[in-house]
C-alpha cells in the first residue's frame, strides 16, 4: 500500500492540501503579520469623549474657563477642526496669531497620538498654549531646524513629516515679534506655548477742556485782537467805546485765562487757547 509519504514525494503539490505547514511557511506567515502591525500602530486612535481634545478659553484669569471639546471622525478633520476652531476664538478675542502657525503646531500634536491634548487661549488671544501627554522632546533645540523630524511613513500621509512645521511656525512668529517656546509638561509631554505682543494700550482720555464763561465784554476783546493782530488797553477801549481802566482790567482777566499773552508794550496778542475758543463761539 502506498503511503502518504510516498504520495507527497511522489507529488508535491500534493504538500498544499495537507494539515502539515513547512517552517517557513509559518515563518514567512509571522514576518507578514509583523509587517502589518506597525502600520496598523503608527497613527493614533482618533481620540472620543473623555479623551477628546478640549479649547480652553480663559476671557479673564479670574473666571472658570470656556471649555470645548472638539470631536471628528478621523484624524485629518479633527487636525483642521482643531486649527479653525482655535483661530476663531482666537480673533474673536482680538488676537492675532496666524492661522498657519496654529495649524503646523496642531499636526504637530499626531507625534504625540492626540494624548491629552489641551488647547489653551489667553490674553484676549494673545497666548495660546497647545500641550499634551505624548512622548514629549528629547531635544528641543534640533526639533527647530529644518530637517529634523520623527514623521513616520504613515504619518506622512496625514501631514508633510519633513521636518519643516516647527521652523515655518517660529520664522511667520519672528515677523509679527511673536514667541514661539517649548516646555515639558507635567507628568510627560511637552507644552508649546505662541506669544503674540501685548496690544497697545488705549491712550488715556484727554481731560475735558475746562468750561470756559465770558462776558459780552471780554468776547469783544477777544474779537478784536483777532482782527487787529495785537493791540493795548488804549486802543481796545477807543473801540469798545469804554475807560482805559475797563479794558486794562479786562485785558488782564483774559490773560490770567491764558486765553491772551503780552507781547511788550503793553499789547497782547491772542493765545492758540483764545483761538480756539473763539472758532467754537463764532
């Protein structure tokens, strides 16, 4: 009787239907599977619900935050929900960091799997802190020059991963005179923190002009030394029809107002004060 061996030399593709597998068959069966399991690894989970990324939004430093929680069904559109969202609240309180900025920090977070990410906006859109739980930076000055990057070949499907995001944000920063710093996190991570300039503060409001009350007399005078250039006491009180003494008097009333000064010789001319005065008056 022939045996099975004797079948299986005799024909071996006969080999294919039998339960008995070659090593390297197994082993070629492992090396695959070996290969599929990084790819399936390299790209985070899009995190959901108690991991999802929040916006903190802190109107002042003395009230609970705003906080929002921003959800998407994969990994590009939480990258550009996140980037739009935070550039809207952002300009909405007045701040001006660029919206590239935002976005090249924010793709940055998928080297840290989305782990807790926590988006910060503060003084009135000024400061945004973008921080996170994932494996952090070992070296915070060579993550800065172009070139250096632990994109993976998946990751790169998502994002450019040539190592250009962190000098692209931190030169348009330079620019504006914006500030573009890392930190480590607490318990693990890292935290990147864009300073703008603090807005210029509103000038102080002008002291009302004091209220200023004339007589029909004094604004005479005043009417006069604008027609006549300069004049004295004599020459006022031939016009007004009045004593010496009156105009003398009233003359010296106008210039304690600092509405007129003296001149010399006794004329006095107007002061910018008593031209203005008298261009609301007429």
């Amino acid at each position: 009787m022939e045996s099975f061996l004797d079948r299986l030399l005799a024909d071996p593709g006969a080999a294919t239907s039998s339960p008995v597998r070659r090593e390297t068959d197994v082993a070629d069966t492992a090396e695959r599977a070996g290969d599929a399991a990084p790819r399936a690894e390299a790209l985070p989970d899009v995190p959901q619900g108690p991991s999802a990324p929040r916006i903190a939004i802190y109107d002042t430093l003395t009230s609970p935050p705003r906080v929002i929680a921003v959800e998407e069904k994969d990994l590009p559109a939480l990258i550009a929900s996140l980037a739009e969202k935070t550039y809207s609240y952002c300009r909405e309180m007045g701040g001006q960091v660029p919206y590239t900025v935002l976005q090249e920090l924010i793709e940055n977070l998928l080297h840290a799997y989305f782990k807790d990410v926590v988006i910060t906006i503060l003084e009135s859109g000024q400061t945004i802190r973008i921080s996170d739980h994932g494996p952090g930076l070992d070296d915070k000055e060579r993550a800065f020059l172009p070139g250096f990057t632990t994109a993976t070949a998946d990751q790169r499907r998502l994002i450019r991963g040539v190592g250009s995001g962190l000098p692209i944000a931190r030169e348009s920063l330079q620019f504006l005179r914006g500030v573009l710093t890392v930190e480590d996190n607490l318990g693990g991570g890292a935290v990147f923190t864009i300073r703008m300039p603090a807005h210029a503060a509103p000038a102080p409001a002008q002291p009302p002009a004091p209220s200023v009350t004339l007589t029909t007399r004094q604004t005479k005078v005043l009417v006069l030394l604008m027609e006549l250039g300069a004049s004295g006491p004599t020459a006022i009180a031939r016009e007004l029809g009045v004593a010496p003494a009156t105009a003398f008097r009233e003359l010296g009333i106008l210039q304690d107002m600092g509405l007129i000064h003296a001149l010399g010789d006794g004329k006095r001319a107007l002061a910018e004060e008593g031209l203005h005065l008298l261009e609301t008056i007429l």
